[in-house]
C-alpha cells in the first residue's frame, strides 16, 4: 500500500535573480544576467546572456551550486532565451515560453524569479504542447466540425487539472501531462516500468491508476478532497 | 492466470488497396506465443512524449496510446520475426487507412500483459485478443471496459492501458 504522505521539501527558495540593461529591452543588444543564489546576498554564479543567447537548465543548477536537501529529484529541465526574460519597470516578470504562446507568471519580488515560478514555466509549457496535440488529434470530428463533447469536458477538466498543480508543493517531480481523446486531462508520472497516473474527470472526480509492480498495482476514483494530494503525493513518492 | 484468452478463428485480414497485399495467407494461428510480439502502431501526437533537443531519441510512450477511442478494443499487428522495414511499411499504409501520418510504434510481448494482474475488478470481462492470420496478422485487444459506463470502468481502462505502456518502453520511431 502506498504511504499516506510523502513530504516533498516546500521551501521556497529564490535562484534566479536578474538583472536587465533596461534601456536595451526590445533591442537587439539586449543582455540579461541570471545569478543563481542561495539566499544570502551574494551570488553563487552568474550566466551572461547576449541578445538570443539561450540557456539550458536542469535541477544540476540548483544541486550543484545550492546546498539542495532533496538532492536526485530532477524537476526542472528546459531552456530559456535572453529575449524571452522581459523585464518591466514594475518588477514584474513575464516568461515566454518557446514557440507555446505566452506564459504570464506573478510579479517576482526583488527581480528575483523564485524556482516554483520556473517549475510552473516548465510545467505550463508541457500543458501547452499536451493541449496542442489534442487540439490536432481529437477536437475535431471527420467533417472538420468542433466536436462540443470533448470541448466541455476539456474545458472542466482543466480547471480542475490547473488546480491541482498549483496545490501541489512545489518541489513535486513535474508530471508527463496528457489530454486523453475524450477531453480529460491526465497527470502521469512513471520512472521505468513503475507509473501512476490521476486524471480529472471535470466532474469533482478523479480516476486513477497505478503499477507500482507486481505486488502493488491498482486503480479507483476519488472526490476532489483535500486529503487527494496527501494521496497522489504518496504514490509519487512510490513511483521514484 | 492468463488474462488473454485467445478466440481462434481465421481472419480476413487487411488488404491494402494500393498494391499491396499484405494479408494473402490462409494459414491460423491455434495458439499464442507467450514470447509473440505485438505491434500497436502510433499515429497520433497524444500518444508520446517529444524531445525537442533530439528529434532521433527513442521517447517514452503516454497511457493514451492504449486507450481504445471509441470503444472497447485496440487494434495490434503480430509481429513476431518480421523484418523490421516490413513492419514499418505495414505501419505506413495503417496510418494512411486512418488519413494520418506514421509517427513509430509500441511493441508489446504477450507475456508481459499476461502478467497484469489488477487487485480488484470492475469489469466482468477479461481482456482478449481477436487474432487474424500470420503474417502480419491485424488483431484487436478487446474487452477493455467501456469509456460510457461509470467513472470505475474508466479507472480500470487506464489501469490497463497504464500496464501496457509500463511494459511496452520506448517508442520505436519510424
């Protein structure tokens, strides 16, 4: 049986503060600093970015420059521009996810950018492409009319999706994102042959499934309660 | 216990209509191979995870991939010894029968699903596969519960669809 609560570190911690030429912004020359910091006022190192210069990030970043309890949870892995780090006189960040539409993420404090609102960039971005793929693969009947059905429950079902994400500490390893061909959202995460999977019906209920080996496998349906992230937390921590 | 119950009967077959005939034998198949392979082939974006920093990497395959839309059955090819530009050409002309693009497939083994062993049941049916003849025989898993019925039957679709694609590893591009 899987354990009741896992306790997934949910400190908040800022990693990335910036720093803009904001003169330059919508220029060509425009140049960024990201600092990857730990807290204590001085940077523990800095990336220089030119104009269209892109940077790759995984959670190394955070491990191997930050004093990470949780060392061995990736969550972060994906890469941002110098051009899609916008800044504004009011502090507010915007995050503009590659080719995806644009991502708007709450004001940061101080010009920093806090590492859940990175995760969020990350997993917004998986929602957007699962959302795409959807569009192309199953909104659509074969007369090319929008089939309303599938519509209606997508529609519902994110709400509830987009929900669940945010509630979730922000150090949960980001799950694989679907949206199945009736229009339900699926939160998947598997590590090998070991998968559990929870997916929002947009109806208060959620369906779930899990093999966790041949001892351990399952499925049922749960309400909407609180006590379900206690739940789908104690199952990741199965999963990894 | 085996989940699979093999309906033996002589299939039909697909014919391919451009040419090609890739169903001309009238030979059944009694009896599955444990170690018999099974092709499901993937044609739609939903159904895999992309890497966008290597177009060639082989990519971990969604749940959705084996959920059956609409219905209650999934359609495989048997696959065991074939050669593998054979089956990608197969895949090719399955993929056009369904106006889309090939993008790779998912080999399952027998055994592997066989091992699938819920705690609990929902459905009152077990999962069985419907066979054509080899070569390249089409066949269909069936039996999975119904998407319309209750939200239980759902739970226990994904259940197996989940299984499938636990045991089925990376997504073979074409």
């Amino acid at each position: 049986m899987a354990p009741d609560l896992l306790e997934f570190p949910d400190q908040r911690r800022k990693i990335i503060p910036k720093v803009f030429d904001s003169a330059s912004i919508d220029s060509e020359d425009f140049n960024c600093v990201i600092v990857v910091e730990s807290g204590g006022g001085s940077p523990d190192l800095e990336f220089n970015l030119s104009a269209n210069e892109r940077w790759e990030f995984d959670d190394s970043i955070v491990e191997s420059n930050l004093d990470a309890p949780d060392k061995g949870f990736p969550t972060l892995e994906d890469s941002i521009s110098s051009n899609e780090l916008l800044g504004y006189d009011d502090g507010a960040l915007e995050i503009k996810p590659y080719g995806q539409g644009m991502v708007i993420l709450p004001s940061t404090i101080d010009n920093y950018i806090w590492e859940d609102n990175l995760r969020f960039y990350a997993i917004s971005r998986k929602l957007q492409e699962a959302i795409s793929d959807f569009y192309e693969d199953y909104l659509y009947g074969p007369d090319g009319q929008q089939l309303p059905d599938r519509k209606g429950r997508f529609d519902a079902s994110y709400i509830e999706a987009e929900k669940m994400l945010k509630d979730l500490p922000h150090r949960t390893p980001i799950p694989e994102l679907v949206v199945e061909p009736n229009g339900e959202i699926g939160l998947e995460w598997r590590k090998g042959k070991k998968g559990f999977l929870i997916s929002l019906q947009g109806e208060g209920l959620a369906t779930y499934a899990g093999y966790l080996g041949e001892s351990n496998q399952f499925y049922g349906v749960r309400g909407l309660e609180k006590s379900l992230n206690k739940f789908v937390l104690g199952l990741i921590k199965e999963v990894n | 216990m085996n989940i699979f119950r093999p309906i033996y009967e002589y299939g039909v077959g697909l014919i391919i209509k451009d040419g090609i005939e890739f169903f001309r034998t009238k030979k059944s198949i009694k009896r599955f191979n444990s170690k018999e392979i099974l092709s499901r082939f993937i044609t739609h974006k939903s159904e895999y995870v992309k890497d966008s920093q290597n177009s060639e990497r082989y990519l971990d395959i969604k749940y959705t991939a084996f959920l059956p839309h609409p219905g209650t059955e999934i359609s495989v090819f048997r696959t065991s010894g074939v050669n593998s530009n054979l089956i990608g050409e197969l895949g090719k002309a399955v993929a056009k029968l369904r106006s889309r693009k090939l993008i790779g497939r998912a080999d399952l083994k027998i055994k592997d699903i066989s091992e699938l062993r819920p705690e609990q049941t929902t459905s009152d049916k077990q999962l069985g596969i419907k066979a054509g003849p080899l070569p390249f025989s089409h066949s269909n898993i069936l039996n999975f519960p119904d998407l319309n019925d209750t939200p239980q039957y759902k739970a226990q679709q994904k259940f197996y669809a989940l299984k499938m694609v636990s045991v089925a590893g990376k997504l073979i591009i074409a």
